[in-house]
C-alpha cells in the first residue's frame, strides 16, 4: 500500500471518497514505530471487535461514529478523537457515515 507523497500538504477529508455499503482505507505513513490510515464507512458498515498491540488515536474528520472499547459505547462525531488502548477489546460503527484519522503507535516494550 503506498503512502502519502511527504512534504505536500494534504486535504484529509477530500483525499478519500465513501464507498456504497463498504469501507475504504489509505495508508498516510508508516514507520517502525507506527502507522497513520485514513478510512472511510459507509452508514452501517463497521470493523468488529478486535485488539491491537498498539495505542490507537482516532480523529473523526466526517460523519458519526460509534466506537466501543471495553464494551463501553462512545459516540463521536466529527472533530472528536478517542484514544483506544493497546490490548483492549474495540468496534466501530457508522452510525452515520464517517470518515476518520487512524493513528498506531507502538506501545511500550
């Protein structure tokens, strides 16, 4: 998957378009020590609950979300951001459809 081009400035929100009934991602960099993607889900679609080795920040950039970590339900919509803990069970719904700013970055060794 190929990354942003670096040292151009990005419009977030314009740079990924929804698909009907799916879920589109972009990766914007990746390193060793993490990675930042920029998704897109229609209304309905989802990721089900998973865990990650890494701390996640999510930015909503469009649209409504609702995210679930450790089986509590958080609602957000855009200009909101959540941190989802390493190791710790999470979901995510489109309550409406959504765009948002995945960032990774590793947990400590």
């Amino acid at each position: 998957m190929a990354t942003y081009e670096k040292s151009k400035v990005i419009a977030l929100e314009e740079s990924i378009d929804y698909a009907s009934g799916g879920v589109v991602s972009k990766q914007v960099t990746k390193n060793k020590v993490g990675n930042i993607t920029l998704f897109s889900f229609d209304k309905d679609q989802g990721l089900t609950e998973h865990t990650a080795n890494y701390d996640a920040f999510v930015q909503i950039l469009d649209g409504e979300a609702e995210i679930r970590i450790g089986g509590v339900p958080h609602l957000l919509k855009k200009g909101d951001c959540i941190i989802m803990p390493a190791n710790i069970p999470h979901a995510l719904t489109a309550v409406e459809r959504f765009k948002m700013l995945l960032t990774m970055i590793r947990g400590e060794e």
